[in-house]
C-alpha cells in the first residue's frame, strides 16, 4: 500500500506538538543528580589485577593517550625442577583524558578485561595537565562501573561458566570415586581382619584346668 502524501510530516508534527505540550523540568545540578543511561561513556576504569601489560589498548589507541610502563621479574618454578618464568609488572598507566575521544577501541580490544567504562562525569580541572589521570584515580573509577545487566533466562551458559562448572563436577566425581575407593578397601580389611583374629584365638592353648577340690 503506497503510504498517504504528508503522512510524514504529520507525524513530524504530533512529535513536535506532544513535546511542546510537555512542562519543563528544571534539574537541580548539581543537588540533583542526571540519571544517566547504564551505557554511559564517562571515563574508564581499570582493574588493575587483570592487566598482563600487553599493551594492545596502547597500540590500538588511535589518540596515542594511553601511557604504559613495566619490568619484568622472575618467577621461581612452581615445582621442583621445573625452570624459571618472568612476567610484566605494571608500573604506570594513565589515560590523557584531553586526547581520548571515547571511541571505546581500548576497552573492546583488552583481552583481559582489565578497563571498563564508568558512567562518572565529574573529573573537570581547571588545568589541562591535569586531565592525564594515573592509575590510581583510574582504579577509583573502576568501583564506579555497574553491574553487567543479568542474562536472558533463554540465553547459552557463558563459556567460562561452563567450563568452571565441568571442571568443578570433574573434581567431585573423583573425590566421590575415591571416597568409594576407600569404603571398599576398608569393608574388605575388616573380615580378613576378624577370620585372623578368629584363626589366633583357635590356634592359642587352652587354659590350664582347674585344680580339683581337695588338690593343693
């Protein structure tokens, strides 16, 4: 069906006649604080913990206004005779927030999950130098993230969940193998252990008899 001439304005038109018909709300910020959408670009958050040093975000960021700095240090091996490991230690990151331009990039390529985006908006300063904010103030930030929004009832089990629960369902088949195991060998010790001590008792002397009535 071909749509009617002017349909499109008219519903331009009903937009712009319920909006004006509206009353205006004045917020009172900063006494009144914005109830901002839970996808909101603020600043971004660091977890610390999971960052491997891998410098991915860096390289990817296309304003250049991560700053990463490490060393590394040796690990001594986790068993005996095994050889040693070294891994990077994080010494320094921080974000220029006068260069980022909230693309985002670097918390989607971070393999690790260690940045997250933080609806907090608050961080203005009067001094342009600093905006460079280190990791410290990014891992205040990162207590400001909300929670990821729950899954679809309908939805696949996420991997990582999956194979925790395998690995978990795996551990407590073999400890219940194992306690089985035991209750076995214990049941089968027990009668070898009773026809033992029934065997010593047949084979041990009688006793000596009574003396009878009148023997000294």
């Amino acid at each position: 069906m071909a749509p009617i001439p002017g349909s499109g304005l008219a519903k331009g038109l009903a937009v712009t006649l319920r909006t004006m018909t509206k009353k205006t709300v004045t917020a009172q910020y900063p006494d009144a604080q914005p109830e901002l959408p839970p996808r909101s670009r603020g600043v971004i958050g660091l977890f610390e913990e999971n960052c491997t040093v891998c410098m991915l975000c860096a390289r990817e960021c296309p304003d250049w206004c991560i700053y990463i700095d490490s060393h590394k240090e040796t690990v001594p091996p986790a068993a005996p005779g095994g050889r040693e490991r070294s891994r990077n230690v994080l010494d320094r990151f921080a974000i220029d927030f006068s260069l980022c331009m909230y693309c985002g990039i670097c918390i989607e390529v971070c393999p690790f999950d260690a940045l997250f985006w933080s609806p907090e908006f608050e961080y203005a300063e009067t001094d342009i130098h600093e905006l460079t904010h280190e990791r410290d103030k990014l891992r205040e930030w990162m207590w400001t993230v909300p929670a990821p929004p729950a899954l679809d009832p309908a939805a696949e089990e996420p991997k990582e969940i999956a194979a925790a629960r395998k690995t978990a369902e795996k551990l407590a088949a073999a400890q219940a193998e194992a306690a089985q195991a035991e209750a076995a060998q214990a049941a089968a010790v027990q009668p070898e252990a009773t026809a033992e001590a029934g065997s010593a008792a047949d084979d041990a002397p009688d006793a000596a008899p009574k003396p009878q009535e009148g023997e000294a």
